[in-house]
C-alpha cells in the first residue's frame, strides 16, 4: 500500500511533544476530541504561544508606565586626591601687575544624595503607543488561535491515518484468511488426486504474499500510531487506542454532498491579516507623533556636606539642601528631513499590509474553491473504488467457484485474487484522500 504514507505530509511543522503529562488519559483510550484536547494541554508550541499572550498583556502595562510619575534616588560620594587649583591676579594681594597666584579651593570630601521626580504631561508616541500595544495583545492571542487550529489539524491527521491503518489491516487478515483456507482445500483435493502439485503450490506462494501484507500492515499501524502519539505529545512507549470508528467521520462526508460557501472574515488568517494592517496603520502615527512636542514636568530635592575628614556623617558637619522644580519642553525643529522619510515609509508599508490583506481575501477564496474541487473529486473517486471493490469482490467469488469445480486455473484465481486486494487497497487509500480533502475545506472554511 504504497500510497499509505506518501499521501500523508503530517508533522513536520509541529514541535508538539509533552510537557503535561499529568493531563493523561489514564485508560490510554482516545476519542477524536479527548485527543484533540489531550493534545492542547500537553503542546510545546502552544504551551508558548500562550505565553506569547500573557507577555503581550504585560508589554501593555509597561508601555502604560512609562507615561506615570518616575521616581528615581542618588547618592554619591567623593574624595579629592588633588584639589583643583585656580590663578588669582597678584594685585589682590599686593603682588606686582601681570602676576598669578595659585590658590585652592574646596574642602578634601564631598557627599551628596538626592530624590528626582519625572512625570510625562504630553507625548503623542506614549498616545500612540498605548493603543498600539492593546492590538499588540490581539495579535497574540490570534497567533495563538491559529496554534490552536494547526494542532486540531495535526491531531485529527494521525488520528484518520491510524484508523486507515486498522481498516487494511482488517482487509489484509481477510484476505490471509480466505487464501488459507483455499489452500487447505486445494491441498486437500491435491491428496485425493484431484489437482496437481502446481496448484498447491500456487495457493501457498498467495499465502505468502497475504502474510507479507498482513504484517507491512500491522507495522504501518505501529508507525502511525507513534505519530498520532507524537503529535499528541503522549508517551512514545506508551499504548493508546483509539475508541471512534472510521465510519463516525466517513458517513457524514459521504451523505453531505451540498456544499456552501463560508465566511470569510470568520477564518484565522483573514483577521490576522487585518490585525497586520492595524499595526501598520499605527506605525504611521507613530511616525507622525514624532512631530509633537513633548512636555514633561520634574523635581529634584538633594543634600550635599562637604569637609576635610572622611566621615562626613558626624554631628558636626552640615549638609546643604537644594531643590529644583520646572518643566521642560522639546520640539523637533529641523532634522534634514529624517522624520519625513519615515513617515514615508510608514505610508508605504499601509499600502504594503493593504495589498497584503487583499492577497490573503483572495487566497482564501481561491483555497476555498480548490478544497471544494477536491472534496468532489476525492468523493467520486471513492465511489467508483467502491463500485471498483464490488465487482472485484463478485469476479473473486465467482473464479473460486469455477476453480473448485476445475473449470479454471489457480494462475486464474491468484490474478483475480491479486485484484480484488488492489481494489480494496485503492478504496482503502480513496477513503484516506476523501477524509483528508473534507478535513483541508474545514480548515478552509474556518469551522476546523
């Protein structure tokens, strides 16, 4: 069934492994749901991507506080290992015109500590940047829906792949089964001198082959079941089973063949879209705000003694205060045009996002349009394997029939035997594609 796999691109763009082991099943039995939500509770990626939420809702209230009173202390401590000289005049103290004498002042120790008060009265950036980090938030919490979808995806991937697994391997025990039992018979009526030794033999070559099938079967179910594992983020070394049949999701695709079209603005990547070109709308007035003055307003309170002994904390020494109050305000008044350039680009990069939002409508519609195309073709192709199936099936029973009554070759009868394998298998694999293709036009339509 070499189109067991091949047809499968699964999970590759997860790094969903456990870390919550605690949430497990204990019984190790999975319905689809139980392994979806097994699979959302025990996720790396969405496990981060939760973060990714709460570190946005944080980035939110640091943005707020930078706009709120900052209030920061001072202290400082300091020793002269050379006091700084200056030069008076010599006329000041009775020396001849032209000269100098140095002198020194100061004392050898200094300390001060004081307390400084900011407060932002107007900033248009702060303005700005408060309502841009609350689209921030947004955008992390869609970032995390969409994780959200592409596990539901993932998981009900592997799910249908071990399902599909189980099914041929049903098949394949039939198959062994039948052919056994033909070469019982044939074996019997070769003792009895009623076929000869070639017939027998080719009977056991077809016993052979449905063994062979039997256990490439059993080990592709292994194999997907340690992705569906994988993909849950259950214990590789664990066993699961899973508890919903193939007919619970194959029924429904095969009854339901009214196709409607969907909401578009309700689909993940249409409002992620829209979320993309929001930002860019705000980096613009970001870009613009920078044109505004900005206002601010501050107090400095500090105390400073000074003396030629190291301890300045003695009783006997002073410390002087000052204090400060004022505002200040800047405003950009020429700057070669930079501001202008970025607010440009910013322009450039609306008209960018816009483009990109409408790209994202279109490709939605388009994927739309094609999972549709798929789903219709994937449910024909599964009928006529159907049909394919039964006629087989009727061409086997009946080339048994005239093999028992001599009329035919067990050449014959392993031809036909060999077709009725090759169609199950293809209505096995046709079953897979139409599972798959309902799957991709949910995802499409945003109802996954």
């Amino acid at each position: 069934m070499k189109l067991f796999f091949r047809i499968f691109p699964l999970t590759l763009i997860l790094g969903f492994v456990t870390i919550n082991l605690n949430a497990q099943n204990d019984s190790g039995s999975f319905s689809l749901e139980e392994a979806r939500q097994f699979a959302m509770e025990n996720a790396y990626v969405l496990n981060n991507s939760a973060r990714d939420v709460t570190i946005a809702q944080k980035k939110v209230w640091e943005v707020i506080s930078t706009g709120l009173p900052q209030v920061t202390g001072s202290a400082n401590y300091n020793t002269f290992l050379n006091l700084p000289v200056s030069l008076l005049p010599g006329e000041f103290f009775g020396e001849p015109a032209g000269t100098y004498i140095p002198v020194k002042f100061g004392q050898d120790f200094n300390s001060d500590f004081g307390l400084n008060v900011a407060q932002t009265i107007f900033d248009g950036s702060y303005i700005v940047g408060i309502g841009s980090s609350k689209i921030y938030v947004n955008l992390a919490k869609q970032t995390h829906e969409k994780s959200e979808i592409d596990i539901r995806e993932a998981v009900t991937q592997a799910y249908l792949m071990v399902l599909i697994g189980q099914e041929n391997e049903k098949v394949t025990r039939e198959n062994l089964a039948n052919t056994e039992k033909l070469y019982n018979e044939t074996k019997i009526y070769f003792d009895n001198g009623f076929r000869e030794e070639q017939d027998v033999d080719q009977m056991k070559l077809m016993v052979r082959n449905a063994e062979n099938e039997v256990v490439k079967a059993e080990r592709e179910i292994k194999i997907a079941k340690v992705v569906l594992k994988y993909t849950m983020g259950y214990p590789l070394d664990e066993e699961i089973v899973l508890t919903d049949p193939l007919e619970k999701f194959l029924n429904p695709v095969v009854a339901e063949k009214n196709l409607t079209g969907f909401d578009i603005t309700r689909h993940i990547d249409y409002r992620l879209s829209q979320i993309n070109f929001q930002v860019s709308e705000k980096l613009l007035k970001l870009e613009k705000a920078a044109y505004l003055p900005r206002l601010n307003a501050f107090y400095s309170y500090s105390k400073t003694a000074y003396g030629n002994s190291a301890n300045l904390l003695k009783s006997n020494v002073s410390w002087f205060p000052a204090s400060l109050v004022g505002f200040q305000l800047t405003m950009p008044i020429f700057e070669s045009g930079e501001k202008m350039f970025k607010v440009q680009q910013a322009r450039l990069n609306i008209e960018k996002a816009a483009t990109q939002h409408k790209l994202a409508e279109t490709t939605l519609q388009k994927n739309y349009l094609t999972a549709v195309a798929d789903l219709e073709s994937a449910l024909e192709r599964y009928e006529n394997d159907q049909e394919s199936r039964e006629l087989a099936l009727k061409i086997r029973d009946k080339t048994k029939i005239k093999f028992n009554n001599g009329i035919s070759s067990s050449t014959e009868l392993s031809q036909t035997e060999t077709q009725f394998i090759t169609a199950y298998q293809s209505l096995v694999a046709s079953t897979l594609q139409l599972l798959q293709a309902d799957l991709k036009l949910k995802k499409t339509t945003g109802n996954l």
